[in-house]
DNA sequence: GCCGTTTTCGGCCCGACTGTTTTCAGTCG
C-alpha cells in the first residue's frame, strides 16, 4: 500500500531532478509538500476520498492530481517522464556534500558526466583542473565527499533523538565547564523534540568565540572540524553527528534562538508576517528599516509580531501561528504538572531496598501515587514475577500521601498469566509488532489502564497502531508516550488525541539521573498538543488519575 | 508550483561561509 512517506520521498525526487534540470521555484514547491505530507496524521488516502488533497499546505491542483495518480496507480507519470531527461547518476553528483544543483548541471550538460563515478575518473584525470571555477582545494573536497557517500551510501541519516540527548547534555556541560559562557541553548528540530534529529544547533553568548570555538573543538567527541569563521563553526562528532555553534550577542539571543528553532516552515510563515506589517525578522532581530524592535527574548520577538510566545514543540506551521494571533495557544502539559507515574518498571530480581528506593524517589518528587509493574508476561511469553520478599514490601505501604497501585503487564496478545500477585490494580497492555490487534485480555477482571511501548513510527504498523488507540478509548486505557524504538512517536500521540484519548507520560523514576526519558516524553505530548487534562499521570483538577483510577474499579 | 484582506499575477527568506574570484557564485541551514 502506498504510504505518505513514500509520496514524500517520491516529491523531494521530483525535487533534486527539477533541481538539475535549473527549474527556479519549483523545487521548492515540491519539497515544501513533500515536508506537509509527512506530517500529516492521516493516511493521504482517507485525505484524498475526503477530498481535502488541497487543504494541506503546499499542496495545490496540480500536486493534489499528482498524489491522486500516485494512489491510483503507484506511480506518477510526470515523475516518470522527468527520470528519462536526466541520468540517475547525475542526481547522485547533486547529493553530494558540498556539491549543488548548479554544479552537478555544469559536470553534466558541459563535461557529460554522468555519475559520481565518471565524477571520480575525471578527477583522476585532471580534466577538472583546467575547468574555470574549480581550483585545488574544490577539488579536493569533492573528492572528501566522493569518498565520504562511498563510505555511507544514502547520507548520514537523522539520529533518534534519544540517542542525541545524552551527547547533547554532555557537549553543554563540557562547554559550560570549559569556557566563560553566559547562555546556551540547544535550538533546531532537538528543541521542537522532533523524533530524530538531523544535526544539533547550539548557541551561546560569549565576549570571546575564538575560546569557546577551540574548547568546543578540542572535545573528545568530535573527530572533525568541518568549518569556522567568526560566529559559527560546524563539527562532526565521532558517532556521526554535524553540530553547529553559533555565538550570538546577547541582544539578538532571542532572535537567533528564535531563528534557529525553526521549523523552516514555521519561520517562513512569520517572515510573510513580519513582511505584511513593513517588518523584516532575521536571526539578529526583527527590524523596523534599521531599527531593532526585538531580539533579546523569544517572546519580544513574537510579540513585535502581535503574536503570543509559541512553545517549540508546535512549531511546525500547523495552524500554531493562528492561535497566536488570536490568543488561543494551549497552556502545554509542563513537568511539574505529573503527579505519580502508572508504568515503573523495577528489574525482575528487585530487592525490597530497590522497592523502597523508587517509592522515597517518587516521594521526593512528590508524586501521589506510583504504579508498580509487579508481574506479567516477557517478551519470550515467559511469566515472571517480583521476588516474595519484594512483593511483601509493598503490602502494608501508602502511607504518607503516597499511593502505590500494584498492575501486571500482558504478553503480545493481551493475555495475562496466573501469578501470585494480590488483587493487582489494573493491566498494562504491551503490543509488540507481530501483534496485529488487541487480543483476549483479562480486562473483564483486570481492567487494562494503559498501552504500552506501542511502536506506531513506520507505515507497516499505522493501521495497527490507530486499531490500538481505538482500542484504548473503548477500555478508557491510556496511551504511553516515549523515546524509544518500540515506543509510539509523537505523531501518533496526536492521533490519540484526536480520538480524545489521554496520554500517559513515562517519569524515568526508574532510571538514573540524566535519563531522557521524561523530557522526550513529555516534548512528544507536548508536540501532540496535549494540556495537562489530555495526561493521565498530570494533575491537578476532576481529570486527575488518581480519582479516575480509584473510581474505575 | 503555490499563494493571496496589498496581489488571480508576480512574487517566492536571508545571511554565513567557502573557494575562486578582483566583486561573486554556490551551498547550506
């Protein structure tokens, strides 16, 4: 079945040919769909019988009649019209690192060369030396990145932003030991807590850039300075990672954080704003002719626009500019509004101690009630349990406002064994991949509260995971959010919440210190629009799990 | 190719950095 990220893909192709073919503004046109398409909830599919192919931004008649032959027949004949104008190998010459549109046109249309093979061979033989434009050192670095796209065929791909975190985190602090710094802030799809990140943007404000340029460069974890000027250096670090830093004067902070935020489709959008009102917003400022109106906060910035501050997880150009304007931006779920947390899971061979060391954890966050995963099925469908000694522990706990609910969680199939566990709570269904749809559960005794880890990032898995959430409003369950491969992607957070289906956010208050798992989670609900109301583990007020949980039962 | 209470035609973000230049083009984000 065609997918939405498949059409995408099949737009931004269209794109790099349109690109090399020298089309100006089409290109963009293209990829600017092909970005809409892939934040899209929805099947293109139900869009397209619904008729609304033209209500997604960037999509207009000529591109919705596109999407429509590509659902119809798999393929688009305009696509397949412009792969016969141009060689393969020339896209793949425009791919590469360093290398644009125009170059690859120029290799192609004056030198015929075709690929980034016979890019490689002319190298070899000096034919580029004597082409106007190319001295020694482009050449060279054509060959750096022929050598790099042989070396990871595809480009390096977007990291997992749980990945990111921890190598985000320890840059930060490394260059706040290191350097006299007065602000820094991750900006980029990092801040909007995107699933994956391209790169990281990092800004700074510093009276000496050259210092902290050579302290950021001096770190064990890069492996190569790819540039530096004045403001800004870009570093590769050893896992693969490009980091940008910039240094910015404290004047313009705001802007630039603003600025490189993004998403460039977002700050598109303010740009036209900024137009309309005789304005000009760039990343030092907005400005009114040579005046500076804003820059020193993000909010200045917005406001000179006549528009509330927008917390980065919308910033998405989804219609968040519109509310705004119109005053309507949600009050977003913020970590001190969780109140206890319904899937801690403590290690199977967990000690009492271990018990009491997650509960005085919850108590120091002054949660109000933990739920503690006490038994269940493994992955390998074995039942496994909490040691006796364990179990006992928390018989006989829930004094001193903290309330600790006892809950199993099923195998794939919905299925619970029989364990030793005293009246649990309540179930925590656990899909797993090879299950297609909720299966027989115990709910009839054990009502489930929660869908867990539910993996919902990739196309083979959208119908099952939306059979999940319809499955999770019919048992009033909650759906979990969280960083993690096998765990349901923020896209899929707004699918829940459009079905009106609460979210629960994982706390980490069984792993370390420095775990990324709550501030992912909670950007994930966030960037799903989700209010403290929409969380289940988030108080306070008549919604608060606590009261749904003890009146459930 | 898209888009619009300035426009249904004529715009389309803009600045940093690099290399090859003698004033700028290309790429990137």
């Amino acid at each position: 079945m065609p997918s939405n990220a498949e059409a995408a893909e099949l737009f931004r192709n269209i794109a790099d040919l349109l690109d090399v073919l020298g089309e100006r503004f089409k290109p963009e046109a293209y990829r600017r769909a092909a970005r809409s398409i892939e934040t899209l909830t929805e099947d293109l599919e139900r869009v397209s019988a619904r008729g609304e192919l033209g209500t997604i931004p960037g999509v207009g008649e000529a591109i919705a009649e596109k999407i429509r032959e590509y659902l119809q027949t798999g393929t688009i004949p305009y696509y397949e019209r412009l792969k016969k104008e141009v060689p393969p190998g020339v896209v793949e010459i425009l791919r590469l690192q360093g290398l644009g549109p125009k170059t690859a046109r120029r290799f192609w249309v004056e030198l015929g060369i075709e690929g980034p093979g016979e890019l490689a061979d002319a190298i070899a033989a000096g034919r580029l030396d004597s082409v106007k434009g190319f001295g020694p050192r482009k050449i060279e670095l054509i060959r750096e990145a022929l050598a790099a796209a042989r070396a990871a065929p595809g480009g390096a791909a977007r990291m997992p932003i749980d990945q990111a975190y921890p190598v985000a985190e320890r840059i930060v602090r490394a260059l706040r030991e290191r350097s006299r710094l007065d602000r820094v802030e991750i900006a980029g799809s990092f801040r909007r807590r995107r699933e994956t990140v391209g790169d990281l943007d990092i800004l700074v404000t510093s009276e000496e850039p050259e210092k902290v340029f050579d302290t950021f460069s001096a770190l064990p974890e890069v492996a190569e300075v790819r540039l530096r000027g004045g403001t800004k250096e870009t570093c590769i670090l050893s896992n693969g990672l490009q980091v940008d830093l910039r240094v910015v004067e404290p004047g313009a902070f705001g802007a630039a954080l603003q600025y490189f935020t993004g998403s460039k489709d977002h700050n598109v959008q303010l740009r036209t704003i900024a137009r309309d009102r005789g304005l000009k917003v760039n990343e030092y400022g907005v400005f009114r002719d040579e005046e500076r109106v804003a820059g020193r906060t993000e909010e200045d910035v917005y406001a000179s626009l006549g528009l509330a501050w927008i917390p980065p997880e919308l910033r998405e150009n989804r219609g968040e500019i519109e509310a705004a304007a119109h005053g309507t931006t949600p009050l977003l779920v913020g970590e001190s509004d969780l109140v206890g947390d319904l899937h801690v899971h403590p290690p199977e061979s967990a000690t009492a101690s271990d018990i009491d060391r997650l509960l005085s954890e919850a108590q120091r966050r002054n949660y109000a009630y933990v739920g503690l995963v006490v038994g269940g099925l493994r992955g390998d469908d074995r039942a496994w349990s909490l040691a006796p000694s364990a179990l006992a522990r928390l018989d006989g706990l829930g004094a001193k406002g903290l309330r600790v609910f006892r809950c199993l969680e099923t195998g794939p199939d919905g299925s619970l064994p029989s364990l030793p566990v005293r009246s649990p709570d309540y179930a925590i269904a656990r899909p797993t991949r090879r299950s297609g749809a909720p299966g027989a559960s115990r709910s009839d005794e054990i009502p489930v509260r929660l869908i867990a880890h539910l993996s919902g990032g990739n196309a083979e898995s959208a119908e099952s995971a939306r059979r999940w959430v319809d499955f999770a409003r019919a048992a009033s369950a909650a759906v979990e959010v969280g960083p993690g491969p096998e765990r349901f992607d923020s896209n899929w957070a707004r699918v829940a919440r459009e079905a009106k289906v609460r979210l629960a956010i994982p706390t980490g208050l069984d792993a370390g210190p420095g775990d990324p798992c709550l501030p992912i989670a909670l950007g994930f609900a966030r960037r799903a629009g989700a209010q403290a109301a929409d969380v289940v583990n988030a108080g306070p007020g008549p919604t608060s799990p606590r009261r749904r949980l003890t009146s459930g039962r």
